[in-house]
C-alpha cells in the first residue's frame, strides 16, 4: 500500500499534497488499518507467568468488539483491536503502548492487568493524551498518573479492608493473628500488604510475621518456616497465582495447615490446577463470580463458554466491560480526539457491565463490591459479597 502511494506521488507530484491534506483531517496518522475503521489498542501479558491475566482479558475485549461490530459498530465504522504481548515485563509494556499510540494510532488503549505494568505504560498514554483504561490494576497509583488514565475495578485500600474483615470475622478464621508473604517487587503487592496491616490492625489484629518473595523465586521455605514458627491463624498471600501455587505447595509439605488467603491476583484457572488439594479452603476476593445469577452474568457465560470451552473468570468479565465503557464514550462523542474521550469516560455513570455497576469517580476509578470465593476441588465457589462502605 505504502509503494503504491509512493509510485503515484513519484509520477504524480500534483498528489503530493492532496495525500498531506487526508493525512491531516486524519490526525495526521496514516492508520493502520485499511479502511475507515477505528483502532483501540490492548497491551496484555499473552505469555510468561501471568498468561492467564492477558488471555483472558483479550477474549473479554474480542467479545465485545465483535458484539459491537455486529451491531453496525460506532456510527457504521467498525472497531479493530490491536493487542500486543507485552509478556508480563515493565519494559515490554512501555514499548507496546509506545507502537500502539505513535505508530498504529490507537484512539484509546486497554490494559494492563498488573499494576506494575499500568504504572510503567501509563505515563506513555497521558503524555501521548491517549485515553487507557485498566480493566484490573488495583494499585490507587495508576489513575493518579493523569487525567487520561481510568480504571473500571475497585481499588486495593477496600480490597485489603475486605480481606482483613473478613480475616478477623469468618466463622471458620476469626483471626487475631495473621502472617503476611509479599512479592517486595510489585506495587501491587506491597500495596496490598500495608492497607491489609493496616485494617488488620484496626480491627484489633496482628500482624505476627511478614516475609517477601521475589518474582521467578522457586523456593520459599526459609520464609515459610519463620512463618511457622510465628504461629499465624491466618497466611496472607497478595501475590500472583503461579507464585501463590507454588507457595501453598511448598506449605503443605512443611507442615503449615493453616488458612491461606489472598486477592484478585490468584484470580486464574491454573491456580486450582497446580495447586491443586492443597489449597481447598484457601479464600481470596474478587471483582467476579461466575455463580452471580444475574441474567447479565449468566448470558456472558453462556456466550464465552461457547465460544472458548471454558468458564469466564475476573478478567474475561473487567476486560469485556472496560471494551463497553469505552464503545459507550465513544458513540456518544463526534470527534474521536483523545481529550474528548477521556472527557467522556469521566462522565460514565451506573454504566450495567457484567462486573456489576460502573461509575467513574472523581478519581477516574470505579467503586464496587467484592466477591470473596473460597476455592473447593481446585475452582472457586462464591462465599460473600462485601460491599464498599460497610
Ligand atoms: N489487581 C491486580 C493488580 O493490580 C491484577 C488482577 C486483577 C489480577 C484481577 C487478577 C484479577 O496487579
């Protein structure tokens, strides 16, 4: 396509700037894409130790893009996604967000899942005025990068807040004592461990012992073993679920039979299949429950596991509403000018995803309930639901 543009302007010179006025009235992007279709871009972990995360949030996208299509698309154009894997590493996702918004044009980005990700790319798309929704990144961090930045998940203060309620008063835990094992390198992480020490401790608990772990580390019994020692009633793991896997693995075989207990982060079908009976009994909270029975819910479900022969989990569900949030903004604005988007998303009110309610706040941030889910036979099964505010 380039060539041939290029032959004709060499024959041609009289083209020459009738092609820069197109380009212009274009934003000056030459799209990628071949006809009058609009680009979003979706920069995801497809690969590595989190693949689970980026898979399934592209399906959730690829849904709703293909819903939207089929419904004639945004005033008749179509909508492409572009996803590229940024294989769960800061610098990757930096580079795929950059191609996403110099060279394909994207109007507006999707992504990512990890918080540590989203702080790495973010600052590309505030700079570049390019609106990014994160379906998942729970870290109060990422939405304070700029005004262009947004999220369509709660936050990790009321997520820590939830766990530790829920920590102290489960009939079955009723913890006083909790130890705590974080991955020092992800905000996330680390994040979630202070807010969790704080509740905690609010709520009259203590925190008797707390180790940290490193991404790629493969043995955790030195910190497992001051665990024991330390004698928690409960074991907080805000870490991602491979990781958390191996860790509860690596307990059993030590002796340790306490309750573990995470967040959103173990959200993921390999975490029962390598796990597998050692972590029955083990709780983490989340954004989704494939038991909600919603009608809503119900016919995602019903759709997804149609098409991918597997039940949809958090990610397939946040990625496909931060797909509809956007596809809402953008039918609702004339121009698909960055800063009018974003002007846009800010106004999204009691938006009806599948994730339940979505406003954004002043924040750019969405507040919701969270679901706690107690994994049974290697799969989650709903426990509560535990509302923001209570
Ligand atoms: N909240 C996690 C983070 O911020 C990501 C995540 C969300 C993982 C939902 C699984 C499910 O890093």
């Amino acid at each position: 396509m380039t060539c041939t543009v290029f032959r004709i302007i060499r024959r041609q010179t009289f083209l020459l700037p009738c092609l820069l006025l197109v380009l212009m009235a274009n934003g000056c992007q030459p799209s990628a894409s071949s006809s009058n279709e609009i680009l979003i871009g979706h920069y995801a972990s497809m690969t590595g130790s989190e693949a689970t995360f980026g898979i399934s949030t592209d399906n959730g996208i690829k849904m709703a893009v293909e819903e939207l299509n089929a419904a004639g698309g945004i005033r008749g154009r179509k909508v492409k996604l572009i996803t590229y894997d940024d294989k769960g590493d800061a610098r990757e996702a930096g580079t795929a967000v950059t191609r996403l918004v110099t060279k394909d044009g994207v109007v507006a980005v999707i992504g990512e899942v990890a918080s540590g990700l989203s702080l790495a790319a973010a600052p590309i798309c505030q700079e570049a005025s390019i609106p990014m929704i994160s379906p998942s990144s729970t870290n109060p961090k990422v939405t304070r990068i700029g005004d262009m930045i947004f999220r369509v998940c709660f936050i990790d203060p009321f997520q820590a807040h939830v766990c530790a309620k829920f920590a102290r008063e489960h009939e079955g835990l009723k913890a006083t004592k909790a130890a705590i094992l974080t991955d020092q390198a992800s905000p996330y992480s680390v994040g979630l461990q202070d807010e969790f020490e704080k509740s905690f401790g609010a709520m009259g608990g203590t925190v008797v012992s707390k180790q940290t772990y490193q991404a790629g580390d493969q043995d955790f019994s030195a910190q497992l073993t001051s665990i024991r020692a330390a004698e928690p009633d409960v074991i907080f793991i805000p870490g991602y679920y491979t990781h958390v896997a191996s860790i509860i693995l690596q307990a059993r075989k030590l002796g340790i039979t306490q309750t573990f207990l995470g967040a959103d982060g173990w959200d993921s079908a390999k975490l029962g299949e390598i796990a597998g009976e050692a972590i029955n009994g083990c709780f983490y909270s989340n954004h989704f429950s494939h038991e909600d029975q919603s009608p809503k819910v119900q016919e995602f479900i019903r759709k997804y596991t149609a098409k991918h022969q597997q039940t949809p989990d958090a990610l397939a569900a946040l990625g496909h509403d931060s797909a509809m949030i956007l596809f809402e903004a953008m039918k609702k604005i004339d121009s698909l000018d960055g800063v009018a988007l974003a002007a846009e998303l800010a106004k999204t009110k009691d938006f009806d995803g599948v994730t339940g309610k979505i406003s954004i706040d002043a924040d750019r941030n969405a507040v919701k309930p969270a679901f706690i889910l107690e994994m049974q036979n290697g799969k989650p099964k709903y426990v509560t639901t535990m509302k923001p505010g209570e």
